[in-house]
C-alpha cells in the first residue's frame, strides 16, 4: 500500500490496533467517570475553565459541582443560566461548603503559583492546573516542595495526550526511522496581531504562554540537556513575540525550536516536529502525522510510507466535539488518576525539567530586541 492509498478502510483497522498503546485511557474510559459521587470545582472561568467544564460535563454529567470567578458579571450571569453549578467568589468558602475531590485551576498564568499553594496547603488531594504551572522554575519547585505524597497535581500540556504526537513518540522510542540525527520544531498562532500591555507584568511572552507546549513535547520526546543559542524579538509587546533557539539533547541531537503568537499565516495554532532519522523521516503536527522509512515496519501497518490525519486515530475516543481529542484525552487521563490514585504522566514532577529549560531559554536569550 502506498501513502495515497491510506484512506482505504485497512489503514483504520490498523490504527484501530494501535490505539489501546497509544491511548491507554480510553480503553474503558467510562470506568473513570462515574460523576455520582465525583465532586469538581473550577478556578477561573474564562476560555478553559470554560472549556473544561464542557467536556468534564459531557464525560461525566454533573461533575463540576462549583466555579470559583472573581468576576461578578460571570457570577451574576452565569448563575441565572446554570443552576445545576453553585458560583462563588471567594475559593475558602467554596471549599468549606462544596469539598471538592478535585479542583481545576485555569486563571491566569500570574495567579497559577499562589492559588495551587493555597489549594494544597488546605489538603486538596487532585489538582489540574493549566499550562504553565508556573511562571518559573522556582515557583514550581517551591509547590512540589509542599506537595504531600497523597497529593496529585497534573499540569495541562495536553499536546502530549496527542494521538498524532503519542504515534510518533512511539515510532522514535521503536527505532522506526533509526538513530534520530536532527529535529525541526516550531509552534506558531495569530493571537497576537496588534500592539497590547497584557504580558507587560508578567516579562514573558510567547515561549512561556505558548512555547510551553513545544519545549514540552522536546524534554519529553528527546531529553533535552542543553541550550546552545536563543534570540527573541517583540513585535507588538514588550515581552517576546518570536522566540528562536537551538537546543541539543541527551543523545547530541541538534533541536531546532521557533515559537511565535503573530503569524497571520497562522489561524489555528500549529505545533510541528520534523524528525529526521537515519532510516527516514517523521513530520508531525496535530492534524496529521507522515512517516517515511527505508524499511518496512508493524508500527506503520506494514509499510514503508503511511500518512495519517486526525480521523484515523478517532476510533474508541469519546466523542466531544468541543475540541480537539486530547482535550478529551487528557481529561480522561486527570479522570483515571482520580480514580486509581495514581500519578498522571504529565504531573507537576515531571514539569520540572520543562520549566527548567524555560528558564534557561529566557537567561540565554538576555534581552528581547524591539522591533521598530
């Protein structure tokens, strides 16, 4: 089979097959949300606390139980339209009079240190915070500090609940394209087209807000040790707009990274990973995922040459059409560790060396240059 044969109804039954090692979670995803006695709050009520509440409530209807705004617009207005959720303002009163077995925190990055330390330090056991946990290395350090073993916190890097990218980690992890010789790398948006003071308190830009996501996926696929060089310009902000680096991982492999949130090129954000091998090369992103091999491999169905998109891999996860699946994906993981208490795969730990590599981009880089 060739790659313009891969829509053939094989190629489905093959991805089929690779989906309970791809996507442990959802196999029997629905053991792992039993909403009858799971009670849930979410801290901040914007784009993905919002976000979340929807796809927790179509995983397990009646879930979230509270929404903690200091917003009294939100609280007022949303209120009146969903009675089924009790609003507050203020998180202790909330806490005292809901008791939540797990609370999402998707305020603000600014705001993520402090109330994650005061949601353990009152003994909250399971903890979704989103990306970035932190704004820096020493913040982060300071909450697994105080982290208590029974303790779960899990950070929202959900490219890595990505069936595309969990594919590809697999084929790199198997040898499928050899010995990894170079990578290629960038994640670009729109979001920022127009001059604004958003970031100016924060003094970190694109690689913290959205970068994140891409050093991620790089310690978590390759181990990253060292930063060779970073530049970063501002465009619009005072904060960097463009961040690019060179990186180097365990192995010697030369990483090459470029984050940007003011490409007009770019609508919808787009991670991209070109892996190339010495047996071929993986390009990747979350949409689709192309591999090109000199050998025939089980992981490719049998081939030299696959391309998959997102719909291959759609078979056996839930159907929430509020985002892309590894919305749904990493809820269902969150979802999992509640309920076998166990560590999730993306836990506040093993951000560290995610947040690590963050600071030292930012202390290579020295200042950001001002366009204009």
């Amino acid at each position: 089979m060739k790659v313009g044969e891969t829509y053939l109804p094989g190629i489905y039954a093959f991805v089929q097959t690779l989906i309970p090692r791809l996507c442990p979670e959802v196999v029997d995803w629905r053991r792992y949300v039993n909403a009858k006695d799971l009670r849930i709050a979410v801290i901040g009520f914007g784009k993905m606390g919002l976000l979340h509440s929807c796809i927790l409530n179509l995983l397990a209807p009646g879930a979230v139980r509270a929404v903690v705004d200091r917003s009294s617009f939100i609280n007022f207005g949303a209120s009146r339209l969903i009675k089924v959720v009790r609003f507050y303002r203020d998180i202790g009163r909330m806490l005292r009079e809901v008791e939540p077995d797990a609370v999402y925190v998707t305020t603000p990055t600014s705001s993520h240190y402090s109330i994650v330390k005061d949601l353990l330090d009152r003994g909250v056991r399971y903890i979704f915070v989103e990306k970035p946990p932190t704004v820096n290395y020493e913040q982060l350090q300071q909450l697994i500090s105080i982290k208590k073993p029974n303790q779960v916190v899990m950070v929202g890097f959900q490219k890595r609940y990505a069936p595309t990218f969990r594919h590809a980690k697999l084929l790199v992890d198997s040898g499928v394209i050899g010995e990894v010789l170079r990578v290629s790398s960038f994640i670009k948006s729109s979001d920022i087209l127009k001059p604004t003071s958003r970031f100016n308190a924060l003094r970190r830009g694109v690689l913290l807000d959205l970068g994140v996501h891409l050093v991620d996926l790089l310690t978590w696929f390759f181990r990253v040790e060292h930063v060779i060089k970073a530049e970063s310009r501002s465009v619009y902000t005072r904060v960097d707009d463009l961040f690019t680096a060179e990186l180097e991982a365990e192995s010697g492999t030369r990483i090459s990274l470029e984050a940007s949130w003011s490409d007009p090129d770019y609508r919808v954000p787009e991670t991209y990973m070109e892996i190339r091998g010495s047996l071929g090369t993986i390009r990747v992103t979350e949409d689709y995922l192309k591999v090109a091999t000199s050998v025939e491999h089980p992981l490719l169905g049998g081939m030299k040459e696959v391309v998959l998109y997102r719909p291959h891999y759609y078979q056996g996860i839930p159907p929430v059409n509020l985002a892309d699946p590894e919305y749904a994906i990493e809820e269902i993981h969150f979802l999992k560790s509640i309920s076998k208490n166990e560590e999730p795969s993306t836990g506040i730990e093993s951000s560290a060396k995610t947040m690590m590599l963050i600071d030292e981009l930012y202390s290579k880089v020295g200042n950001t240059v001002k366009d204009g």
